[in-house]
C-alpha cells in the first residue's frame, strides 16, 4: 500500500528531501492550532483525514495483545483515548436543501417562542399572587427549549456547533427558582425570545417565502438565513463566561491529571528506591561490617566481602542513575531540548534524522515532557514498526512548540488507554500541550507534539 | 605525572587526591569549578587532567566544556572525564577533535583501582579510554545491518575491548587468552570491517572508534 494512496492529504512518504518536513506538516498546523484551545475537535479532524486509521489491521504487528501502543484489537482502531467522545465528522454549512428545511423549522419555531411569550406574561402578570414565580420555571424551561432549538439550527446553517451553558443546581423549588432567576443565560433566552417573535420571525419567513420566487432566492434565502443564524449565535450563543467555564472545566481535569501523575511517580520512585539502591547500600554495608569483623582472623575472606560490597555499589549506582534518567535526564538539564534530542537519536539503535531549530529554551517541565514524548515514540517506533529510517523535527512559530517524530514503518500504532503515549497525553495536557498520532496501516506513522509556550534565551 | 583535578564534591575530591598519590601522581591543583579549570589547565599545561562532568557555576557539562575549551588552546591535552552517567554525545564530543588523549569513564570506574590507574596513565600516554558502557551503546547501533554484525561473539568482545582503549596485552590479559590469539582476532576484524591495519595502537582505536560512531550502513 503506497502511503500516497493511504494518506491523500500529505505528500508522498517520509523519505523527504532535506526541507520537506514543513510540506508534509503543512496539512496538520492550523488544526494543532485549533487543538490548542479545543482538544477534543482536533483528536476527530485527525481521526477523519486517515480513514485507514479505522480499519483492521491487515498485515503488520504479530497479533499478541497488550504490548503498550500497538494492540492487536482491531474493534480499538480509532487511535483515541476518551471514548467518551464521539467521533463526528467535521462540520460544513449546510446545502441548499437543508436551508430550506432550516427555514421551515425556523419560521415553525414561532409557536412554541409565543407560547413562552404568553407564559412570561402571564407569570409576570401573576406573579404578586406568588402562583407566578413558580410558573416563571415553566417559562423559563419553555424559553431555553426554544433558543436550544434556535442554537442547534443555526449550528447546521452556519457548519459549526454552537453551545452555551445554563447554571446548574439549586435544591427545592425555591433554590431552583434564584439560580433560574440568577442565570444571565436565562434572561438572554428571554430576550431572545422577544427576537424570535419579531425580526427573527420576520427574517425567517422572508427567507422561506424567496425561496419560491425564483432566481432571487437563490441567493437571497441563504443571506437571510445566514444573517439569521449569525444573529442567533451573537444572542444566545456561547458567552465569555460560559467559555471560562468550560475553560475551568478542561484545567480541572488536567490538573486533577497531573497531580494523579506525579503521585503514582513518586509511588514509582519510592519503590524503585526502596528495592533498588537502598537495598544494596544495606547488603554492602552488611558486607563491609562482616569484612571489619573478618579482616584480622580471615584476611582472605574478608577481600571476598569487599569486593562483593563494591559490586553491591556499582549495581547501587547503576540502579541510581537509570532512576535518575527516568526523572530528569542529566542532558537535558546541560544541553536543553535541543542536546536532549540528539542524544536520544545517537542513543537510538537505528539511525535517526534530527532536525531541530530552537531559537531559545522553552520553559524546564514543557522541556522535560516533551522529551519523555519524543522518547517515548522513540521507542515505540525501535520496538514495533520495523522502520528503517527515523526522523525527528522539531519547530517553534512563536507561540506553539511542535515536535513530529515519524517513521517509515508498518504503521497502525494506536495510543493505548493506559500506555505510554496515554500518560504523556495527560502531561502534556497540563500545559495545553497534545499529542496525537496518525498511523495508517501500511505507514507512515507520525506523533505529533504541540505545547503552547514562550522560549528564553 | 603532573594531574589537575576538577570536582565539586569535597568528599569525592580528597578521595581522588588520596588515590593519585598513593599512584604516585603529584597533584598540583584540585579545582571545583569550570572557570578555575580552564585556567589550571591552561597555566599548569599538566600531563593528565581528571575532570567531572558536572561543575560549578552552571552545574551542567561545565566540566567537559572547559576540557574542550583547554584542548582546543593546547592541542592533544590528555583528559579524562568522569561522570555520574555518560552520554554519547559527550563522547562525540571529546573524540571528534581527532586526536588522542582523551578519556570517558562513569565515576563508578573509580573504585576499580588498578584499572582506573591504567587508564589515567593510557590517556596520558595520548591514548584513549572510553567506558564499557559508551562502547556498548555504539555497538547496539551496529546489530543487524552493520559488518560488525558478521563478526564472530568472540571477535566482538575483542572489538569492544580495543574500543574502550585497550592494549592487545591489555585485551589478552582480560579475556584469558595470548597476545597472539588477540592478534589474529584483531587482524579478521579490520578485514571484516574494511579498515586499514595500523601498528599504531592509538590511531587502531580512534579509527575503531570512528567505525562505530558512524552511522551503521543498510
């Protein structure tokens, strides 16, 4: 399978001329962009330009389950660790004909947005016989039914999704009733509604009635439509504060994340620790005091004893140092990201092309994930794509760090729940950063790796 | 010989110091940070340098940039760098000015005694010294698709041996076998790998060493 054929919207394959990389990463930019603020969308763009990615794997990895990154299930094929969300392809705007249902809807929308209306008029009305501000729940329910209705028609017409968000809780009527009476999404509803019923009414139903007058509503029921759902997502479309909401919602997650990471690796730690070094420090120094005791009465058994402690010490070093590597490794603390990468491709069993521009450093822990990314699909790659050439690029606009490491191999990586790639997912996600893969069966495989940050120099 | 030493950490500095001279080696100047080193090396212009990777002020590869620097003012200056962990970029590093002298140990060599006497006094002599483990990393790099592949596992020790900087006596010592049988070993080797036979030993090493640094051919 040629990659041209499995990958349409790259250039041909990974054996690029010296310069290539920007081409071949030109089809991804602006959606790593766009994942900076919202991670999820971009994970369904990426899993929809490869519909190979999807299928079940043909040839490739023996068929052993579990290795970390690569299972041999195909039913997990999509290449994505949140199944909770659903795969959806990517928003376009609507067709003519979906206009024209749209204005359909749209002028029939009138009804229940005069049925709120009569509501809050009767609840106002009441409202000094108390009666009223129970049924203001009603109303507002009704109301929030009829701008949902409006939000989600004008998402179709305009190719994008359009949400906001309502206040939630409130326990008993009366609670319920001041977080209702609170909720600035509510009284844009109600604004919205007086819309409805007026110029929005109006607009729909020239936008419907031109499009029987042929040829001016080919052209003219569209702009009205557009205009209408413009206006739609202007009012009762997301807010600023429903947007640090959800702002608020992704930090607490990653943050949550991270402090999860950081306690299993400091578990990790402490038990590497505790079974590793500290253990052969007790055996040499066990060693060392039984050669104190030997040294006059048994001289050759006590030179057996220290050497044996001095075994136990190299080993204690070793085991140290291959801890120490797995926190921080000591390169790239002296060299930067830029050192770290090449000393990671040098130590990489197949050659690797590094091509690395960093005009500064970025900040230590963006470094340091980064790094254990770029290792870690490294190894991926070294252990199951049976690549022959690796490459790295390593580039940053201003404003983002992106890392792509790929491969000439078998393809089908997957990340796995739970696998290396995941848990570098969720560190790079503290910093906003991403990672993503994109590995048709039949290769190229490409790890894509983006973090949102300055450089010092 | 004449040695300067470079190492922050008092405990391990006086260790050193201890040890040089129970060898026989005079110490003139033990130093704790990359500046000092650069200018100890530069006034003293001793036979041997022993310098930690890892030095004040910067506390990264200070060491090894001020043993770089030095080199670079007085050519084919002998060194020996040690460190907590080694990196086979440092060891490009040193061994890319061409030219002998130079040495990479892991600091847990140090308590080897004998061998790590003989090296200091290997890279004193111009020759070089490079740690088991540098070796081994360049090795792996040559697994399947390299001539090294094509050697026979004894040929391979051998080769590994004579990368870390090792004498044929040095070698046969090691493996419990004769210089001759070293010798024969040594010379299906260069046939194998395509290198030209050189009674130098230093320049045998450094074109060794140049092989497997290279990347391995398809």
């Amino acid at each position: 399978m040629s990659s041209a054929s499995t990958w349409p919207e790259r250039p041909a394959g990974t054996d690029r001329p010296e310069g290539a990389y920007p081409a071949a990463f030109a089809g991804v930019a602006p959606t790593d962009l766009a994942f900076a603020q919202q991670p999820a969308g971009y994970r369904d763009v990426a899993v929809h330009q490869h519909p190979v990615i999807g299928s079940a794997p043909a040839t490739g990895y023996p068929a052993e389950p579990g290795y970390s990154g690569y299972p041999a299930d195909p039913g997990d094929a999509t290449g994505r660790t949140r199944p909770a969300e659903p795969a959806r392809p990517p928003r376009r705007p609507a067709g003519r004909l979906k206009l024209f249902l749209a204005s359909w809807a749209l002028v029939f929308l009138v009804i229940p947005a005069w049925v709120g209306f009569s509501l809050l008029v009767t609840s106002v009305a009441s409202a000094i016989a108390w009666v009223g501000l129970f049924l203001w729940l009603g109303t507002a329910g009704v109301l929030r039914g009829v701008s949902g209705a409006h939000r989600k028609i004008a998402g179709c017409i305009l190719g994008e999704k359009i949400t906001t968000s309502y206040r939630k809780g409130g326990s008993g009527v009366f609670g319920r009733l001041r977080v209702v009476l609170t909720d600035p999404a509510r009284w844009r509803d109600v604004a919205f509604m007086f819309y409805a019923i007026s110029l929005g009414f109006a607009i729909s139903l020239s936008a419907l009635i031109a499009f029987f007058i042929f040829p001016i509503g080919y052209w003219l029921s569209p702009l009205l439509l557009r205009l209408q759902a413009v206006t739609t997502r202007t009012l009762v479309g997301p807010s600023g504060e429903a947007a640090l909401q959800q702002r608020i919602g992704q930090l607490e997650e990653s943050r949550s994340e991270s402090v999860d990471h950081s306690a299993a690796e400091l578990r990790r730690i402490e038990r590497d620790l505790h079974d590793g070094a500290q253990a052969q420090l007790v055996a040499l120094g066990m060693n060392l005091g039984l050669a104190e005791d030997l040294v006059t009465r048994d001289p050759k058994a006590a030179a057996a004893l220290i050497a044996d402690a001095r075994t136990s010490s190299r080993t204690a070093l070793a085991e140290l140092r291959s801890l120490v590597r797995g926190i921080h490794p000591p390169v790239l603390a002296d060299r930067g990201l830029t050192g770290g990468i090449e000393a990671l491709a040098l130590a990489h069993p197949r050659p690797v092309e590094v091509d690395v521009q960093l005009a500064g450093r970025p900040p230590a822990p963006v470094e340091s994930a980064v790094y254990f990314a770029v290792a870690e699909a490294l190894t991926n790659s070294a252990k199951y794509s049976s690549a022959q050439t690796t490459w790295i690029w390593l580039r940053h606009d201003g404003t983002v760090l992106t890392a792509l490491v790929g491969d000439d191999g078998v393809g089908n990586a997957r990340i796995t729940p739970g696998g290396g790639l995941a848990g570098l997912e969720r560190r790079l996600a503290a910093f906003d950063g991403t990672l993503s893969l994109a590995s048709p069966s039949g290769g190229p495989t490409i790890v894509t790796i983006t973090v949102p940050c300055a450089l010092t120099s | 010989m004449r040695v300067v030493l470079a190492e922050d950490l008092a405990l391990l500095r006086d260790g050193l110091i201890r040890l040089l001279s129970a060898y026989d080696f005079e110490v003139v100047e033990a130093v704790d940070n990359g500046p000092s080193l650069l200018r100890a090396l530069t006034t003293h212009r001793p036979d041997v340098a022993v310098v930690d990777v890892r030095l004040p002020p910067t506390f990264t590869d200070e060491g090894l940039r001020a043993a770089l620097a030095a080199r670079e003012q007085i050519p084919g200056l002998p060194v020996l760098v040690l460190s907590q962990y080694v990196e086979q970029l440092y060891a490009r590093e040193l061994l890319s000015q061409g030219t002998g002298g130079v040495g990479y140990l892991l600091k847990d060599r140090v308590s080897d005694v004998a061998q790590f006497v003989d090296a200091i006094k290997r890279v004193a002599a111009g020759g070089t010294a490079m740690d088991p483990e540098v070796i081994s990393q360049l090795l792996t790099r040559h697994r399947d698709s390299s001539p090294v592949a094509s050697l026979t596992p004894r040929e391979r020790e051998v080769l590994g041996h004579m990368a870390e900087g090792r004498s044929n006596a040095a070698i046969a010592a090691a493996m419990f076998i004769t210089e001759k049988a070293v010798g024969k070993h040594t010379n299906s080797i260069f046939i194998k790998l395509g290198l030209e036979q050189s009674e130098d030993d230093n320049r045998r090493v450094l074109a060794v060493l140049a092989y497997l640094e290279s990347s391995p051919a398809h």
